[in-house]
C-alpha cells in the first residue's frame, strides 16, 4: 500500500507541468546545499534597493525580466529566497492541479495545451503571492541602520568557501553578534574559466602546496571595499611562531 502510494506520488510529480516546478525544486535545494558548504556565494538581486518604491511606469527602460520581477515586487532580497518561493509554492499549486484536474485529461495535444496554461496560470499566483510574502521583509531589512563598509576595513575575518579568487569567496565577520558574512576577493586569478575541471583543480592544488590560494579556515584582514562588486580585497594573516 505504502510503495502504490509512493509510486503514484512519484507519478503525479512527473507530470507536466508539475515537473517543471519538481526541477526547479531540486535546483534550489542542491543550491541551499551548497552555499551552506560555503562553495557558493549568496548574492542579492540588485533591481531595487530593499524597502524602495519602483515607478511600475518605468519598467519599459528595464528588460524583460527585471521588470516582471519588479512589477511583482521581487527585489530586495537574496534571489535564491526568491527562487526558493516561487519553486515552492508552484510546486504545490501544480500538483494538487495534477491530482484533481490534469488527471482527467488524456495523453496528447489537449493534455499538454491545458498543461502549458496551468503552467503559465501557476507561474504568475507563484510569482504574485511570493511578491506578497517578501514585502514585509523588504521593508524590516531597510529599517535595519546600514553600517559604513569602510568601518570593516582593518578588521579580521575567517574565510569560508573552500577558495578564494578574484571573482569568488566568502568570509565570515566576528562583529560581536551573530556574525556577518561578507563577499570577499584576493589577488589569485580565477583559474576555472578557460581550463577542464582536472586542470583547474591540479592548479588550484599547486597554489594550495604553495600557500598562494587561501582557503577555508585561513584569517583574512579587510583591506579595501570594492563598491562595484559589494566585496572586500582581502589579505592572508601570516601567522607569528
């Protein structure tokens, strides 16, 4: 009874459109996983500052995306959050769609027709209520005093992704509480872009033998904000014996 009952769980998420939604689902998830692990940054979607207002007349200066996104009030938090909601709550309304409804309806041009506009339907309540759900922690995140990001420069973090380069990294801030997490850059290029993964990881090893590459765990000193990219430049702390 139980394995009948798992087997048609499995079925009705399989379905179009809910698969759709299940993909979606399992992405953010592995994400949450992996940021969590520290091998990915957390970035914030930069369409509007958080608790600001946005002129829905001027979304046509804006493409496409960005202004679906702010027309539905999807700013000013992480994107992943927002991602998450939307994968969420799509994922709910799609499969109680193909439990009662899309079940009735045969294989073939009507079965994907209805499920293309149950798609479209469940893609814009999704976006909508997640717009609803995050507007109240917009406006709590932009009452909250924002600190000077010079005021970290000189101070000591602890890395917290496995590497750190010129385009990626994480540190953790000691700032008394419960601790802030910082976007930070070194000097060492990022070697991944232009080589396969054995390469990478081989050069990467080497800069690790060498001590070139920080990496987790290592002490950084906050040497300068970058503004343009919302991090620091950092520096290792060489350890006095």
């Amino acid at each position: 009874m139980m394995q009948e009952s798992f087997a048609v769980f499995i079925t009705k998420i399989s379905m179009y459109p809910t698969v759709i939604f299940t993909g979606l689902v399992m992405f953010v998830t592995l994400y949450w996983v992996v940021s969590l692990l520290g091998m990915a940054d957390m970035d914030t979607v930069d369409v509007g500052d958080p608790g600001g207002d946005v002129e829905v007349s001027n979304l046509a200066s804006t493409g496409f995306f960005t202004g679906l996104m702010l027309k539905f009030g999807l700013y000013g938090v992480p994107l992943v959050i927002i991602l998450t909601l939307i994968s969420l709550i799509g994922w709910v309304l799609s499969y109680l769609y193909a439990s009662f409804l899309h079940q009735n309806v045969e294989s073939g041009i009507l079965y994907y027709l209805f499920g293309t506009g149950a798609l479209i339907f469940v893609l814009v309540v999704s976006m909508w209520l997640t717009g609803l759900i995050i507007s109240p922690i917009r406006r709590n995140i932009a009452k909250i005093p924002k600190r000077n990001a010079s005021s970290n420069i000189g101070k000591v973090a602890v890395v917290r992704t496995l590497t750190v380069t010129d385009k990626h990294g994480e540190a953790e801030l000691n700032d008394g509480g419960a601790g802030l997490i910082l976007k930070i850059r070194s000097d060492s290029p990022d070697v991944s872009e232009n080589l396969n993964t054995n390469e990478s990881l081989d050069i990467n090893d080497d800069l690790l033998k060498k001590g070139d590459l920080l990496k987790k765990g290592d002490k950084v000193v906050l040497v300068e904000y970058l503004s343009d990219a919302n991090a620091y430049r950092v520096s290792a702390v060489k350890d006095d014996h």
